[in-house]
C-alpha cells in the first residue's frame, strides 16, 4: 500500500504514537514499569506504521491489560480508534494517570491535548524538534521523509527515508522509498527496497501489497496478483490487495473498471458533483443538496445534479423545478447519463413498478457501474430481499472502497434481524468514516433496537456533535432519552 503521507489524519495519528523503544541511547524510553507492555506498545507501533490498525489497536489493549496505569497506551490506542465516542472514553482514562508520564511522553502528549481541544499545531515544526531530542528514533525521520515527498522534494525524502534505514531496517522506510522510486521510473531500485521491505516484513500484509503493486506497474499482472493474495493470507481484511485482485480478474475477462465519465468540463462542477453524491450516499441530505447546487453554480448544462436534487428528499418544490430541467438537459448527457437519468426518473414517476427488469438491462450495460450495483441493491432492498441485498452491499464495499456500502450492510441484517452481522457492519461504518455524523447515527438505531437506551442516545449525540445540521440525530437522542430506565 502506498504511504498516503498527504492524509493530514493519519500523520497526525503517527506523529503521536510513532515509533519509541526503552532503554536505547538516543530514544524515548516508556514510563511503565511493566517490560511486556512496553514490548506491546513497541509490537502495536511497528503494525500501527504498516497499516496493520486493527492488530495494532489489539496489541495497544494488550499493553493496557498489562499495566492500567500506563497513561501513554490509553494514548496510542486512542489515536488509532476511529469511534469518537470509544476514543473519548480512553483519552479520559488516560488523563487519570498523566502524572506517570515522563518528560519524553509529555513531549508528545502535550500537543495531543492541545489538538484534542481544538487547537492548531504545526506538525512538522513539532518533529524537527522532536528529532533533535531524539535522533534515532526512526519512524519520526520517516514522517519528515513523508512531509518532505508531500512537498515534492523527492530528494529531501530520499536522504530521510536513508537516514532512517542506515539507523535500522524498517519496513515503513521501505514502503516509502519504493513509492519514491516507483513514482521515479527507478523500477529495478524500487524492486530492490521492496525485497528487502519484506525481508525485515514478512509477517505483514503490507510488503506484499506494495510489491504487487510494483508488478502492477510493470505490467506482470500475473505476478501482481500472487503477491496481494499472498499480502490476503496474511491478513484477510487487508482490502486493498482484495480489491486490486478484483480488478485484475475482471481485466483479464475483458471488463473495464473505470472512474465514471462526467459530461461536464468543469472540474469543479464534477468535484461538486462527487462530494454532493459522497452526501447522499451518506444520508446527509442538506449537505448532498448544498453541493449539487454548487455543481449546478459551475455548470448550469450539467445534468447530473439537477436528477439527484430529484431524488434527495426535503424540498420538494426544487425537486420539481430540477425533473424539469433534467429532462431537457439529459439529450446532451452521455450515454450513461443518458440511460441512468432515464431509470431513476422512471423510477420516481412510478413507484409500485417492479424496477428489476429495467435495472438488469441498465447492469447488462455496465456491468461494472457502482451506481448500477447501488440501485441494484437498494431495490432488492425495497423488497425486503435481504440476503441477497447484503451479499451486493458487501460486493460493492470489497471492490470498491464505498464506505456507505457499510451502513447498507448493517440495515440489511438488521432488517434481517441479523445483529451480529448488522453490529459489526455499523462498527466498520464508523473506522471507516468516523468524522461523518450518519455512521453514529446507524449505530444509535442499532442500539436502539437492542433497547440498550443509554448507549443509543450517546451514539445520536454524537452524530449531532460531529455536525450539528445532522438534525434529525438530535431529535431521536431526546425520544431516546424518555425511554432511559431511570437507576
């Protein structure tokens, strides 16, 4: 997997629980005076650095399990829980024993509360100091590495990325100098560093995923996909390679995947477009309308968001100002356009029709559209053909990293009353999209359902704290709140 250094969230999350080791020269040592979780919380990084979260959050619980009093692990793991209302609860649990910390820790933890709180750090200001207290620590030169590569001096990344290799040999250094070299056209220094990245990586996922993707662009298909199945027996959830390997096989049975082709030629007309249909997906309805009209703003000819500003509820005399435009402005659309405006105008006009003839032609057309696949499994959906509505929900999320794909899993199985299968799905809803109120707003249904009262009013709460135009959470908290048993 590439090192994605641009995503502010997740340097973020590294530069606070980044590599540190005990009792080496050089280096942050641990306050705990328990040596297996400090070996945990080492253990909990080096996954943590190489996109293993899930295990790495295991292990950072581990670490807690060994010393409750180690302040710093309530720390590490809840920089890496993505449920805002789980990840409060450890920080507080943290706060309970911050007096343990050593001056090293507070280095780090102190910016942590200022950012909890709101306030605004300057990362990279914070790790060059850091790195001059403490110069061997490895996985802070890589995230200077990644700043530097963000910048777009490759050369500046480079000579961090082998100052933390001439250190020790770490994957995550690795993983980013073979992007570097990728990125470079150096394929056969690339093949080098990610040889020896699963030399020193062997038990992880991620080594294997990068190097398929080496093969991938180097055109050996065939290669490529041993090595992201074997990234897949390593880790079974490890998505990326799951997805690659998809395509790959349709590919080779002659079917595009491809980005779908907007007609408009405005980028920020398309890029509108996207966030507004990101929204709706989402269940977030005024925020899915203000972006179409935005849409709409840089590209007045654009059909597309004048259909979806049909079908998202909440203003119904704009909905029927949009049927009217849409349906003139669809005969300059493309095809596609053409087609699926067509259907889901249909659709609306005619609600009791059975759709599924008219889906399946539309899905023989373009067996590869996500939004094909969607309104396929929405309208099995409509039907209450459960089963069948999750494996299509679980297809889209497996191959196309759709996250609202999650919500539509868990809703299936819960209409199912399969709450198992429907918890985890809204628990991977909010890993995986936790800075959105609908994933807490699914998860307080959820919890409803299982008339667990008080859990379900902290989840409505905190779609209403997360965004506060997410109304409707607001108003199920308080209906929830009456039916808390008073203790």
């Amino acid at each position: 997997m590439k090192n994605k250094f641009i995503l502010t969230s997740l340097l973020i999350s590294a530069i606070f629980i980044g590599g540190c080791s005990k009792n080496i020269s050089d280096k942050m040592e641990f306050s705990t005076t328990s040596s297996a979780a400090a070996e945990l919380i080492n253990k909990g990084l080096r996954y943590q650095d190489n996109f293993a979260f899930e295990q790495a959050r295991q292990t950072f619980q581990q670490a807690i399990d060994e010393d409750p009093q180690f302040a710093f692990a309530y720390y590490c793991l809840a920089w890496i829980t993505p449920d805002k209302i789980k990840r409060n609860a450890l920080v507080k649990e943290g706060e309970r024993f911050l007096e343990n910390a050593n001056n090293g820790e507070r280095t780090m933890l102190d910016p942590m509360a200022e950012s909890l709180a709101g306030g605004e750090v300057d990362w990279l200001e914070w790790l060059q100091s850091f790195t001059q207290l403490y110069p061997k620590e490895i996985r802070y030169i890589n995230l200077l590495g990644n700043f530097a590569n963000g910048d777009g001096d490759t050369e500046k990344a480079e000579s961090y990325y082998k100052q933390s290799l001439d250190i020790e040999e770490n994957p995550d250094a690795l993983n980013s100098l073979g992007y570097l070299y990728t990125g470079q056209g150096k394929m056969n220094e690339a093949k080098v560093v990610l040889d020896r990245q699963i030399g020193v990586g062997s038990d992880l996922a991620n080594p294997y995923d990068s190097m398929g993707d080496y093969y991938l662009e180097v055109e050996d298909n065939q290669k490529a996909k041993e090595y992201f199945e074997k990234a897949l027996s390593i880790d079974p959830e490890f998505m990326m390679s799951k997805r690659k390997i998809w395509r790959i096989e349709q590919e080779e049975a002659g079917n595009k995947v491809e980005q779908t082709e907007w007609s408009s030629d405005s980028p920020n007309a398309v890029s509108a477009f996207r966030a507004g249909l990101w929204q709706f997906y989402n269940i977030h309805w005024d925020k899915a309308r203000e972006k179409f009209e935005e849409a709409i703003k840089s590209d007045p000819e654009f059909a597309m968001p004048y259909l979806y500003l049909v079908l998202t509820p909440g203003d119904s005399i704009r909905s029927e100002e949009a049927r009217k435009i849409v349906e003139v402005l669809s005969s300059s659309a493309n095809t596609f356009e053409k087609d699926f405006i067509q259907l889901n105008l249909f659709r609306t006009e005619n609600p009791e029709e059975d759709m599924t003839p008219r889906i399946n032609k539309l899905k023989s057309q373009y067996p590869n559209e996500l939004l094909v696949i969607v309104q396929e499994a929405g309208n099995l959906f409509g039907k209450d053909e459960f089963e069948k509505a999750s494996n299509i929900y679980t297809n889209i999320w497996e191959r196309f990293d759709f996250v609202p794909a999650l919500n539509m899993i868990g809703y299936t199985n819960m209409r199912a009353k399969n709450m198992t299968t429907a918890k985890k799905a809204f628990s991977d809803y909010i890993t995986n999209n936790g800075d959105h109120p609908n994933p807490y707003d699914s998860m307080g249904e959820y919890l409803e359902n299982m008339e667990d009262y008080e859990a379900a009013y902290d989840y409505y709460m905190m779609a209403y704290t997360v965004d506060s135009t997410f109304s409707v959470s607001k108003e199920r908290a308080e209906a929830v709140k009456e039916r808390i048993p008073i203790k």
